[in-house]
C-alpha cells in the first residue's frame, strides 16, 4: 500500500511539474486574446481580401468572423472565383493540450455569401446575374504562433448552401462553397 502510494504521489509531482513548464515556456500566450488576420492566399491569386479577426476563450477553444470581398470584374478576370463577398462566423476547437490556441484545430463555421454567375444565353449574349445564400461547413487547419505574436495559419474547407436566393439548371453549382486560408497575422 506504501509502494502504491508512493507511486501515485510521485506521478501528481511529475503532472504538475510537466504543467508549470508548459505554462513557463509560453508566457506571451497568457495576455493575448485577440488575433487580426489577412488571408494571403486569396488576396494572391484571387486578387480579393480576405480578412479575419478571432476572439480567444481559452486554450482549447475560439470564435471569430471572417470578411471576404472579390473586387475583381468577373468578366475580365484572371482566375475565376465565383465567390463576390462572404461573412463567415466561426468557432474552433484546438486539439494542442499544452499550448494556447496553436496547433491543430477543428472548425465549424457559417457563411453568408454572395455568388455572382457568368454564363451565355440563347441569344449568344452574356449576363452575370447574383444570388445570396447561407452555408454551414467545416474546416480543418493549423496554426502557428512565434513568440513575438505573429500567426500563420493554413485551413481548408467545405459546406454547402442551405438557403439560396434562386435555383436554375445553367449556374455553376454553387450549393458547394470552399474555405481555402493561408493567413498572415497577429495575435494582441
């Protein structure tokens, strides 16, 4: 019984020991909250802003809101992305035990979009018309803090439309929408 307890005991002092090194090797974690972030990815290749702001609840667990806005003319663009703006909250869970909101992350997120469709019509003329409609998803990513506070953060994802404004046969599909991040930013 003494052999036991004497096990027990020296296994909740190696615990505590293994936790306050934790605590003591991410300082700069115990005071920020807040993350702003720009979604390099997009603003690259799209040629759109993406923007995002996250709130910290504690190590496991954050919320925050996303703002995308495609600026380029449909018509005249590079590459095509069907996507014109989009608001999307969402809420993430950490799997990192000993760090604070780094690491790997699930996330599941809505998103309020709008999609703007070119396509030809009978008459050989072209049109681009819009529709707006709400997305639930979920998205798998990383993320990575350096001591100073700057984030980079890699996410992907997918959801679907639930509400749309119109339904017709010659749209792109855009019941499916992505979430596709590589994100620069700071963590205050």
């Amino acid at each position: 019984m003494k052999k036991l307890a004497l096990f027990v005991t020296i296994v909740f002092i190696s615990l505590n020991i293994l936790g306050q090194e934790t605590e003591k090797k991410y300082p700069q974690d115990l005071n920020k909250k807040y993350e702003l972030k720009l979604n390099a990815f997009n603003l690259i290749v799209f040629n759109s802003l993406d923007v995002s702001f996250e709130k910290l609840i504690n190590k496991d667990l954050s919320f925050g809101v996303s703002l995308f806005y495609n600026y380029t003319d449909i018509v005249n663009a590079d590459v095509y992305i069907n996507r014109k703006f989009s608001l999307t909250p969402y809420y993430r869970w950490f799997f990192n035990e000993s760090r604070f909101a780094r690491g790997f992350f699930v996330e599941g997120f809505g998103m309020l979009n709008t999609q703007h469709d070119y396509f030809y019509n009978t008459n050989n003329s072209s049109s681009v018309e819009y529709q707006t409609g709400f997305a639930l998803g979920i998205s798998l990513g990383g993320k990575f803090v350096t001591k100073n506070g700057f984030t980079t953060e890699v996410l992907l994802g997918v959801g679907r439309n639930l509400i749309s404004e119109k339904n017709r046969d010659d749209f792109i599909d855009t019941n499916i929408v992505g979430r596709f991040s590589i994100s620069l930013g700071y963590r205050f």
